[in-house]
C-alpha cells in the first residue's frame, strides 16, 4: 500500500491531529515531513487530551512506527519533554517506535532568540510568529549553515559544532540587533546531554519510508500548518518558514510522486487564522467571538486566540489544486450550529470584475485590495454531536456540506462533529 498525505488547507489549526489519528488505524508508519514545534496538533482519545508538537499524531497506536522526517525542524528540549510526557502516561516511546530522521535540522536557543529579535525588529509588519526559531532555522538550512540531527552520533563534536553556531548567532544577537548574548557554554552543555539521550532514536528517514512502501505498507504523511502558510504557495511574507503543502511531503520524506494514493486536505467548517497578515472573510464582531469560544480557538502552541471567520471557498479551491486533494476531511461542524445565517465566500471582487479564484499569489499587499463575495446559507440548531451516518445530519447541516463539495470537486470524505475520536461521521 502506499503513501497518503494529510495537509491543512487554510491557515494551520484544520484538525490535522484529529484525523491523522483516525487515519492511523490503517498505517504501518506516520510520517512529520515539515515545520517545528511551532506546529499543535491535538489527539483527543482514551480519555486523554495529546497536544503534540513534534511526535506524530499516530502515536496513541502501539502499532505505529512515528518518524519525525528530514523536512522537519527540531528543538531537542521539546523532543525531550514530549517523549518524557508520553511516556508518563504510559505510552511507548521508545527508540524502536519514534525515529528522527538524521537529515532534519536542529533548532538551537539562539534561533529562538533571533526569530524574537526579527520580529521586535520589523515593529508593525511583524509576522506573529510563534518565536520557536523557525524563520532562523530554515534560514540556516538554505544558507548551508545549519546542524542536521545525525550529528548528534557522535556527542563531543556536535557539542562543538553547536558552539560554533551559537556564537555567529551571538555576534549577530550583540552587533545587528543590540542584544545580550546567550550563555554558550550552557547550551553546549544542554545540547551534549540532549545528543546522548537522542542519540538512540536517529534513523535514516527516507530508508525507513522506501522499505515500508516497498513491503506494502502504508505510510501516513503528517503536515504540519497549512497551504495559506506555505512559503511558496502562502500568503507571503505572512507565512511560515517550510513546505506545507502536499509536495513538501515528497521533499521531506524523500520518496517520488508515484507513490501517493490519497491526498487529504483538512478543513474547518470555518476559518481561523493565528498570527498577522491578511484574512479576508475574518470576523470581529460577536459571531466572530461566539465561534472562538464555542470552538475553543485558542493557539494550542501560544494560547494566543485565533482569529475567526466564514468559510472560504475560493481558499479550498486553491488548496484543491496546490495540492492535488483527493478528498477534504472537514472539522468543526459542530461549532456553526445555532448561527443564522451561515456565509461562505464565494468569490473575489475588484473594481467590478469578479474571480472564483483565491487572489494570494500576488502576496499579502494584493489580497487585502480584493472584495468578498458571500453567499448565505440557511444554519441549524439541531446538536449534531451524536451524528455518525450522513443521514443523522439536519437537512440544513447537509446542503451545507454538498455547497462545500460542489464548490471545491471533491469530495468530503469525513467530518467532524466534536473533538472525540468517535464523533466523526463518515461517508
Ligand atoms: P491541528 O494543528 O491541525 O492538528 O489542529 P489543532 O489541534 O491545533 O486544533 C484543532 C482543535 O479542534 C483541537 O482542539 C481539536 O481537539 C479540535 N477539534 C478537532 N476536530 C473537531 C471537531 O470536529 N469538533 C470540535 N468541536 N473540535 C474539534
Ligand atoms: P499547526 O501545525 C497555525 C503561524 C504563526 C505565524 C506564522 C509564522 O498546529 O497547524 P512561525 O512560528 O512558523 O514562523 O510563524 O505561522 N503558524 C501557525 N498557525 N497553526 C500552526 O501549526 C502554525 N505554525 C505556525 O502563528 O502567523
Ligand atoms: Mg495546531
């Protein structure tokens, strides 16, 4: 069997935890192909609440290999923490089920300070970022500056390279920002304790997914924020620092094209957005408030409330094709009952002229120059929580959904109508 790619389709925060988790079942190996712990991602099952962000959300299947893949960038404290958290709830992680993969980068304290330091310095275009040193991290990767996991094999020497690249990252903190200097003999000696521990755990990541798609197993690709956050495809400069589309699994797993079967996109029955930059169909009056405390919107990485607003489907329509989706996973249902009306956009409008196209690709400073066009959409106030068959469904709920499907041409292939495992309905 082969690989299927789970990928946020708006601004990160979809459900993607949720739903990899159900996927698991199914999969020999899930796979984290891009992005940090800026990523949340939140498992609710056997009474348990999992806020991961780095371990896969497979892990709650015993039978699940995770691997955290080359694509991806690794602060090793928070590795650290989440296997030590894990593992007290009596959950296994140990090296034979978690794998890092040798080729992902390692986050260091000076790459937190300098994401601060870069986003104090750009004042009201900051980014919002979630300061976990993701900007600076990938900006060493490409610059070929950066240090991968596999180093970590040999402890001494990393603890070299690790002085090495905190104090360029120091000059940079002291000359270029007038900021103090981080201890660079603490972090050396953090980042040796933390190569020993690690050590074990190091696995050559596009090996381990040949040999099981070559066995027939299936392999579950992971994404981390979403298709508007992606650095090519995103609302630039409002984005993240990685691949986040459904081609970033290939490049941060390392396997072909050829061996994807399914793509999923995952999508609020809504928007929301953490962070700045443009978010066309936001809502800042008391429906915009009523969906932030009804669905939780909280930052799972920050706590920062997430910004709210419609559906937007010239949004699911570009994901659909920036990621070939085969299928939408939709989330969330559940928090729009009671709202009357529903809208959804469904098309841009600019001096007159109207387009079913989302108009990100000119960047954030176009977007924010074009109208919405909504259309309303009668709600419901039936508790949809108990539903499981698409039948359960008010009649409202439906035409909600089919408007979504016809709009995007593909089709939703499971929805979510409560954070439990079990409150899904599927098609
Ligand atoms: P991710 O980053 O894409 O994995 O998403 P997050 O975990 O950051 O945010 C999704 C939030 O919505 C989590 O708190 C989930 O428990 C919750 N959630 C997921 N699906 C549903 C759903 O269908 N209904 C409700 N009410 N909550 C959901
Ligand atoms: P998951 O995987 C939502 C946002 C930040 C900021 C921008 C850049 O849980 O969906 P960064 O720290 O990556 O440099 O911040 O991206 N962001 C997310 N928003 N969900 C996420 O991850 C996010 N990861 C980053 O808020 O706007
Ligand atoms: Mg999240």
């Amino acid at each position: 069997m082969p690989a299927i790619i789970v990928v946020g389709a708006q601004w990160g925060d979809e459900g993607k935890g949720r739903v990899v988790d159900d996927l698991a079942r199914q999969a020999h190996i899930v796979a984290r192909y891009n992005g940090g712990d800026n990523a949340g991602h939140t498992v609710v099952a056997q009474g348990h609440t999992l806020r991961l962000h780095l371990v896969p959300s497979g892990i709650l299947h015993p039978h699940v290999t995770c691997l955290i893949g080359a694509g991806v960038v690794v602060n090793l404290a928070q590795l650290a923490a989440e296997l030590d958290e894990l593992g007290a709830l009596g959950i296994d992680v140990g090296p034979e089920r978690v794998r890092l993969a040798a080729a992902a980068h390692v986050i260091l304290p000076t790459h937190r300070a300098l994401d601060g330091a870069r986003e104090a310095a750009r004042g009201k275009t900051a980014i919002g970022t979630t300061r976990r040193g993701i900007g600076p991290v990938y900006a060493d990767k490409a610059a070929r500056v950066g240090l991968r996991a596999g180093q970590m094999a040999d402890p001494e020497s990393f603890g070299e390279l690790v002085a090495a690249l905190v104090q360029a990252h120091n000059r940079l903190l002291q000359e270029h920002y007038g900021l103090d200097p981080l201890p660079v003999g603490e972090i050396v000696a953090e980042s040796v304790a933390l190569a020993r521990r690690l050590r074990p755990y190091l696995a050559d990541g596009s090996e381990l997914v040949a040999r099981a798609l070559a066995a027939g197993q299936t392999v579950l690709c992971e994404g981390a924020q979403g298709t508007l956050l992606d650095l090519d495809h995103g609302t630039y400069p409002y984005v993240t620092s990685s691949s986040t589309v459904a081609g970033g699994a290939l490049t941060g797993l390392g396997f072909g094209p050829r061996e994807v079967a399914r793509v999923i996109g995952v999508a609020k029955a809504y928007t929301t957005r953490v962070g700045a930059g443009p978010f066309p169909t936001e809502l800042t009056d008391e429906t915009g408030d009523r969906i932030r405390q009804v669905g939780g919107e909280y930052g799972t990485t920050t706590g920062r409330p997430r910004r709210c607003g419609w559906l937007d489907l010239p949004i699911l329509r570009y994901a659909v094709q920036i990621n070939g989706l085969t299928e939408l996973a939709l989330t969330k249902l559940d928090v729009l009952t009671g709202i009357h009306p529903l809208k959804v956009a469904v098309a841009y409008e600019r001096g007159g002229k109207q387009t079913e196209r989302f108009p990100g690709e000119w960047g954030a400073e176009e977007l924010i120059r074009w109208q919405v066009v909504y259309e309303e959409l009668p709600g419901w106030d039936e508790d949809i929580r108990s539903a499981r068959r698409w039948e359960d469904l008010p009649e409202a709920t439906r035409a909600y959904v089919a408007r979504i499907e016809q709009a995007i041409g593909v089709p939703i292939s499971l929805i979510g109508v409560g954070p439990e495992r079990e409150e899904t309905v599927r098609r």
